[in-house]
C-alpha cells in the first residue's frame, strides 16, 4: 500500500464566541487553536484520531465547519508479460 497524507481543515465562524481547540493524535501530534473568523490546516501522515473541543461556559457560542482529505499515493502497476 502506498502512503496515504490527510489534511485536516477547521474553520470557526466569525459569530463564535470562543476559540476552538483541535487536538490530533497520529505520527505527529498537533494541538491547534482556531479563532472566530479563521481556518487552520494540519497536514501529516498517519492520523488517527481528531477531536474539537471548546472550553466555554453556558453563554458560549461555537459555530464551524471541518474537513478531513485524504490523500492515497498508489504504488506503480508493472506491465503483465502478456503487455508489450
């Protein structure tokens, strides 16, 4: 199998009240901080996991979006002998 590269996109609206925190787990490690009206990337190798927290309180909004690609870098076919 070949290599597979995920990217991690988080954006926060610009209504939120509070930063979003992201956390990823995998080869690397990451721990992101998304303000209101940003987007943060996170390129790496082998994630495993992704969790999006907020420490708020009662009067605390958080509205955004996410998105995981994924990349998959597969290895060449040789030609069958039966090919020329």
């Amino acid at each position: 199998m070949g290599n597979r590269v995920a990217q991690i996109s988080v954006y926060s609206n610009p209504t939120s009240t509070d930063i979003l925190e992201v956390e990823i787990e995998g080869t690397e490690k990451g721990h992101l901080y998304v303000p209101p009206g940003n987007t943060v990337n996170f390129l790496s190798q082998g994630i495993q996991s992704v969790k999006i927290s907020v420490q708020g309180n009662e009067h605390t909004y958080v509205e955004g979006k996410y998105v995981v690609s994924i990349t998959l870098d597969l290895p060449d076919t040789p030609a069958s002998d039966n090919e020329q």
